[in-house]
C-alpha cells in the first residue's frame, strides 16, 4: 500500500468489548425468537433481513456481550474468513453467530471504511495467508487485531467511503425494488390463486377490482371442493416439460477457476439473489457435452438436496435476460424446470414458492440421510390448474414485473463490478476519489 498509511484493526477498537466472538451455543432455532446472523446471512458487504435462525430470550441473554445496537462491524472467522459489513440500526436488539467476529470502533463513522479497506486485495490476501487451514480456513480474534489496513487521514477515509457507498446503494436501491415488485407480483398470486379473491367477490356481490376482461375471466363460484369452478388439482408433472439436474465433471469443480458457471445448490436462494463470489466453473468441453443441464433464460431452479439431515428447506428461483449469466448450467443438486407453455414459467415459480407447495416440499424432503426431492416426489407436488386464460392474465399481469427485477439484477451486477474495480486503486492510494467520481456519477 504505497500511499496510505496503515493502521491495525486492533488501534481502531474501542476499549469496551471492542472485538467478542458472537453466541457459540444457539441451540434449536427458535420460532418468534431474537434473529441470529450467521455467516451465510453476510452477502457482498451487507447482511440479510431475513435471518434464518433465530435464538430464545435465554440464550440471548447468556450473549449480551454481543447484542448489537447497530454500527458495527461484523468479520466472517470461518468458511470465507474476511468478509465484512456493518450492521444496520434496524437490526438493533440482534445478536451475531460463533462464526463471526463483533467489532465495535472508538470511532463508528469508520466501520463502513474498515469494511472496504478489509475487501482491498493486499488485505485479503494477508488473511489468506494468516488463517488457520487444518480443518477448515479460520481467522482468530488474535490475528484480526493485527490485521494492517491502509488508513488515510479522516477526510480521505470519508471521500473513499462517499464514492463507494454512491455504488452500495444504488445495488441496495435495487434490492429493495426488487423486493417490492416480487411482493406485488406474490400478492397477485395469492389473491388469484389461494384465497380466490375475484371468485368470492363476484359470489358476494362485490364490486370488480380488476380490469373487466381480467375479471370476467374467473368463474362465478366455487365448486364442492371450494376451488373456482372449471379449475382442476393435479400434479407438478401435469404442468411441465423438462425437470431436469445438471453434472459436473469427474472429481469436481474445485480446480476450474474459469469455463462456463456452474449453479450449486448453495446459489440457490430467491428470485433476484445470487453470490458471484460463489460461482464454480466447468470446462467448456465439458458444458458442449452435457445434454442436461445448460440453462434457458426465464428457467425455474429448484434447490434438489442438501443440508443437515432430517431438515430440508426448499428454495427456488427465476433466471433470465442475462442474469446470472448470458450462459450457465446446473450441477446435479439442482433442478431445471421448464413449463409447458400453457402454464408459464411465471405462474409456475410462484406456485413453486407459495407457502402450501413450500411446506408439501418439507414434508416430501425431510426424513431421509440427505434431505431433498427425489424426481418422483418432485414431480407429485399438488398443483393447481387455472383456466388457460387466467393463467395467461397472470402471466401477462407478472411478466413486465419479473423483466425489471431481472434488469435491476443485471445493472446492480455492473454497478458491483465497477465498485471492485475502483476499491483496490482508491485504497492504495493509486487513484484518488476526484478522479473515480466521473464514473461513479455515471454508473449510479
């Protein structure tokens, strides 16, 4: 770092509990409980609103060393060791997992520089290079202390961080859009298809709430097994044409670093959500080969198998227009899925994801030594079978929403891109923030 000073991480630390490791015994996941982060929740420099774990009073109490209050920093100990955010003030009264590392700063105005400066290569690299390897990759508390990170003076520090947070939260922008245009296009889903809104309406005497050649679509009542009448229950394997897992090649992936990505079931996550610091490879001979697996834009993905036994969690996905990737495959812990046409690939992951066809996947993939869907148990899942022209409304109504969310994902991939491009050279000191700031204005 020829241009900046450094510091240690451990001279940033505040003299109260300034580094603590978070709560090593959690115990079950308990419903209704005190969120938990957990190193799986930390995604390219920001942590997750949706915890998946969650502790009980008690236990949170045995840990209040940890508690956050919002502006620290947390750093990853383990599985990726280095990876840092900086907890937000709304996950105030939350607690931070064995894994990871709690920091509190004399100065908090600093945890987010501290978190760049953590992510510039030469630091990355001396963690690397620090950790513990006999089992798995493991940072100490010690070595985190001494870490050395460049450190300008405070006005420098503040400038870097502007510029590079400008590009943060234009992704976060788009992630939170995201997320709105997924909860119109669910509440949509559900209205249509669960509580059978229009249907009930029309039997109640209610006024439309819908445009009048979308709502003179659905049936004037239910039938004998309180479903829209017409409408028909049958299986997963009554509405598709391909379910399909992918490969890879003999003795894995873990010596590719380039070729055609390769979607595990780890990237499997939501709609709109992919880790690229997670992306395998396979040969591109290998991909030319394969006669299952290569994915078609507007594909569903389903997580197959994995996870700890007698516990499966489901999740699914929607990829296209480019994101994650132009061209990319599947590995055999994954699904592909394609709809028939008359049902459509919209309708057919947000029937995927509804919260019946979530828990009929628990219930089908829990039990046995790797919790997961076999093809058969997959292709049994209950269906619902609207007309062919509400399916087409549906698809229609979603349709420009799933393109945006699929557009802000590819522009936040690009804004991300420039951010690791520009943080490496403000953080040695070898362009300096006047300079970025052009390109930064045009890509945010």
């Amino acid at each position: 770092m020829p241009e900046w000073p450094t510091r240690t991480v451990g001279s940033l630390l505040s003299s109260d509990r300034g580094i603590s490791v978070g709560v090593m015994y959690p115990g079950e996941n308990f419903d209704g409980g005190v969120p938990l982060i957990r190193v799986g929740d930390l995604v390219a420099g920001k942590i997750s609103l949706r915890p998946t774990f969650r502790i009980s009073p008690e236990v949170h109490r045995e840990y209040r060393r940890t508690e956050l209050v919002g502006g620290e920093c947390l750093i990853t100990l383990v599985g990726r060791p280095g990876m840092a955010a900086v907890v937000p003030a709304k996950m105030a009264g939350w607690n931070a997992a064995r894994a990871l590392a709690v920091l509190r700063l004399i100065d908090p105005d600093d945890a987010q520089f501290l978190t760049y400066a953590l992510a510039a290569p030469e630091v990355q690299n001396t963690i690397r290079n620090w950790c513990n390897t006999t089992v798995q990759a493991t940072l100490n508390l010690k070595e985190i202390k001494q870490l050395p990170v460049p450190w300008p003076e405070a006005r420098q520090r503040a400038q870097i961080t502007s510029a590079l947070c400008a590009l943060d939260d234009k992704i976060e922008l788009n992630r939170r859009m995201n997320e709105t245009l997924e909860a119109m296009a669910r509440a949509i889903f559900k209205d249509w298809f669960v509580a059978f809104g229009p249907t009930r309406a029309k039997m109640e005497g209610r006024p439309p709430y819908l445009a009048p050649d979308v709502w003179a679509l659905f049936p004037d009542r239910l039938d004998a097994e309180g479903k829209p009448e017409g409408w028909t229950l049958g299986t997963l394997a009554d509405v598709i044409s391909i379910l399909e897992t992918g490969g890879r090649p003999r003795g894995g992936v873990s010596r590719y670093l380039e070729g055609v990505p390769s979607i595990g079931a780890e990237s499997i996550v939501g709609l709109g959500i992919y880790d690229y610091s997670k992306t395998k490879f396979v040969p591109r001979g290998f991909f030319d080969g394969m006669t299952k697996g290569p994915v078609e834009s507007r594909d569903v993905l389903l997580y197959k198998d994995g996870g700890r036994p007698g516990e499966f969690e489901p999740h699914a996905t929607l990829v296209g227009d480019g994101f994650p990737f132009e061209e990319c495959a599947i590995n055999e812990h994954v699904y592909r899925i394609r709809a028939m046409p008359a049902f459509g690939q919209t309708l057919l992951f947000f029937a995927l994801t509804s919260e019946a066809l979530m828990a009929e996947m628990r219930l089908k993939g829990t039990g046995v030594a790797i919790p997961g869907l076999n093809s058969t148990q997959a292709r049994s899942l209950t269906m619902l079978m609207p007309s062919q022209a509400v399916a087409d409304a549906f698809n229609a109504t979603t349709e420009p929403l799933i393109r945006r969310i699929l557009a802000n994902c590819n522009e936040s991939r690009t804004l991300a891109q420039t951010r690791d491009l520009l943080l490496p050279r403000l953080m040695s000191g070898e362009l300096r923030v006047k300079d970025a700031e052009p390109l930064v204005a045009e890509v945010a």
